[in-house]
C-alpha cells in the first residue's frame, strides 16, 4: 500500500469531529488510508450546537442508523402552527425524524471514529497549515497529503488555506429541559411567528432524555439581535404541550449556514465539507445527514484517487455538494416576503398543505 512509503505523517488530518467529519474518516479509514482527527473538544458529547434530529434517509442509508436505539426517538407527525397556534398535522406514510439524546450519539460517533483505526485526538485545537510539497503541514500533527475543514460554520482551515466561507447565517438557539414529557410527544410541533423567528421557524420536540425547545432566526451582524427564546416559549410554550415553569437545563446555539455551497471549497489538497462548506438545507436548516453523505464522499473520493489513481478529490467533493437551487430560491422568498397573515389565514388551505409537505417529507436535497 502506498502508505508504508510515504514521508507524510498522515494520509488525511480531517479537523473536526462531528457528523462531516466522522463520515470522512471512517469511508478513508475503511478503505485503508491513515487518518488522524482533530476535535478541539475534550468530550464530543459538550457544548452541542445542534438538535440532533436525523431524517429517515440519513437512519436507513447510512452508519448513523447504527446508533443504539436507546439513544433516539421516532417521531412520525409534524404539527405546523400558524402564529395564532391555529395548526395542522402533517405526515407522509412511512416517514419519519428520529430524535436524539444528541450527547450520547456525539459520544457514541467518536467511539465509531476509533473503532475504524482513525487516531481521534479530543481536546486539540487546529491552529495553522502551512502548504507543503503534495500536502500540508499542520500544527501539532506533521504533514499530510489531504487537509480537511470539517470544522462547523466558521471554518478556521477555511480562513488558514484561503478557501471560501459561509456569509449568511440563521441563529439557532435551544433550551433543553431533562427529564421533561410534552402531551403529545410523538409530534415535532413547528411554529410559524415573524416576530419570534423571522426567517425560519420554532421547534418543542420530545428527545429520549426530555423536550428540546428553541427557534433559530435570520442572523444579521449589522443588526444583532438577541432570540427572545423565553418570550417564544411563554407564546408557545401551551400548545406545543410544554409545562409552564420549567426550568431548562442546558442551551445549545449556534451559526447555521443558509446560502448553499461555499465558493472556491476545494484547492491544493485542502477542501471543506459539512457546514464548513455551506452545505445545509437552506429551507428546513437541516444539515447532518447532507454533512454526512459530503464527507462520505469525499473520504471514499480520496481512498480512491490514492489508492487507484481515481478522480481528483477536490473536483468530487465540489460536484458531490448539493445545490440547493430550489431552496434557495425560496429562501430568499421567504426573507423578503415572509408575512404572519397568509398562514394565519390559509393554513388549513391545500396548496399550504402541499407546500409544508414538500417542504419536510420530499425532496429534501433538491
Ligand atoms: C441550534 C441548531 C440546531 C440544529 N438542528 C439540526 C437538526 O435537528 N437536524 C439537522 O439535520 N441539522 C440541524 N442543525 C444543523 C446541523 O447541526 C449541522 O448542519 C451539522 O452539525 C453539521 O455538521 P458538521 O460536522 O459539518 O459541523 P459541526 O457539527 O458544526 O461540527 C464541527 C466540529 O468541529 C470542531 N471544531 C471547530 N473548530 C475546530 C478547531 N479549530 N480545531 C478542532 N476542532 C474544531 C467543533 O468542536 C465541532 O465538533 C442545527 C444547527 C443548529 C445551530
């Protein structure tokens, strides 16, 4: 094999150990090639900045339908409010979400990334690559012949190898109350409100450990403003079947690419995947199993042009990322023409209907 003769110290240093990335190291590590992962968390479970609900492709096509049944929840209906909480129940045979106690999974992936033979080091930052001949070298690694961002939202290897970054964002903020059980928890209940979530929507959601809560919103750096998530819940809290006075435990926030794919994401050997390549649904924000199948990709893209001579992996990850044409189309519809009364009036209407079908049950990398 190759790599017996190799200077380089690793095939691939993949920077960043969640869904994109454990994905990309386990289809290279299967297939033979030395990976090393760099998380700059010390337990992956910590800090999450996501809700961790898996769509019923991402469970049945790929390894993250391994993951312990103890750990997920099937939820089969979606409950669409309107923001007078006038509401609908949507579903389509067969489909369904899988919620998640998202620590545990988080845990149980880094225990999948070691089990592929891929040198997993937790709690080490990436700081700085230097371009080297066929490769990188990277700071507390050595050198390698391919460099990886699949380091979330605001990638540094993207800032560090000159690669395109993610301009436009939703906010997503999350309480999560443990131990929590809502009236009707086999529903993802979605809420519909300009004044709370202007842009995307709010989400009550019954996980393993308890309710997940929160809304993401459109972030605009010129005009921070902060979520009013308690004001939200106060509104909402009723319908979505939530006890009043609850106490949440954890929060989990973050950045969520919603403009597509990142310009310029792959060049000399450095290419990005996952959020740190923009790829996330920019209607639903869903953005794990798209991470997922990117990163898969490219592990298995650079397997086979080392091994086999085969496509050069930075052409396959940029014509393996979704467009999202259709999305993004009507993301910028939604941003310029979102209005409370037409879902206020039309919600049980059935072109409504269709729409928000369509919208959480079909076509979902389109
Ligand atoms: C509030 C919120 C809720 C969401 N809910 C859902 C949902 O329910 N379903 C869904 O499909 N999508 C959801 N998303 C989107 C989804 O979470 C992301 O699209 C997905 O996690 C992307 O995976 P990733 O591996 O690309 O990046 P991330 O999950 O962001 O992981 C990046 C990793 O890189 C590590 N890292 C970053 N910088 C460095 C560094 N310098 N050195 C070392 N390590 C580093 C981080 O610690 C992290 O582990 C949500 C997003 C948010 C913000």
């Amino acid at each position: 094999m190759h790599s017996a003769t190799t200077p380089f110290a690793a095939d691939v240093v993949i920077v960043g150990a969640s869904f994109a990335g454990a994905a990309c190291a386990i289809a290279a590590a299967q297939r033979g090639l030395r990976v090393v992962v760099l998380e700059r968390k010390h337990d992956p479970g910590d800090k999450l900045r996501t809700t961790g609900i898996i769509v019923k492709e991402a469970a049945e096509q790929t390894l993250l339908g391994h993951i312990p049944a103890s750990m997920t929840r099937r939820i089969e209906e979606v409950r669409l409010y309107a923001p007078s909480l006038k509401q609908i129940a949507l579903a389509a045979p067969g489909y369904y979400f899988l919620t998640t106690d998202t620590p545990a999974v988080m845990r149980w992936l880094a225990d999948q990334i070691r089990l592929h033979g891929v040198d997993l080091r937790l709690g080490c930052l990436f700081t700085n690559a230097e371009r080297t001949a066929g490769g990188w070298q990277v700071d507390g690694v050595g050198t390698t012949r391919y460099l990886i961002g699949a380091d979330g939202a605001r990638s540094r290897v993207a800032r560090r190898c000159g690669l395109g970054e993610v301009r436009q964002f939703l906010y997503g903020i999350e309480y999560e109350f443990p131990g929590a059980s809502l009236a009707e928890s086999s529903a993802l209940h979605c809420f519909i409100s300009k004044r709370y979530a202007p842009g995307y929507i709010g989400w009550v959601a019954q996980s393993p450990t308890g309710v997940q809560a929160g809304l993401a919103l459109r972030h605009d750096p010129a005009h921070a403003r902060v979520p009013d998530i308690d004001g939200f819940l106060l509104r909402v809290g009723r319908a979505g079947g939530l006890r009043r006075h609850l106490k949440p435990g954890h929060t989990r926030a973050g950045l969520i690419p919603c403009s597509g794919p990142v310009f310029d994401m792959a060049r000399d050997r450095a290419i990005l995947i996952g959020d740190a390549a923009g790829i996330v649904s920019p209607v639903t924000a869903g953005g794990i199993h798209s991470a997922w199948e990117h990163g898969w990709t490219v592990g298995r893209g650079i397997a086979a042009h080392l091994r086999d001579g085969g496509a050069a992996p930075e052409q396959v990850a940029i014509e393996a990322a979704p467009r999202f044409r259709t999305k993004r189309a009507l993301r910028w519809a939604f941003d310029r023409l979102q209005f409370d009364w037409p879902f206020d009036l039309l919600l049980y209407s059935p072109p409504l209907r269709w729409a928000a079908e369509q919208v959480y049950f079909h076509k979902r990398r389109s």
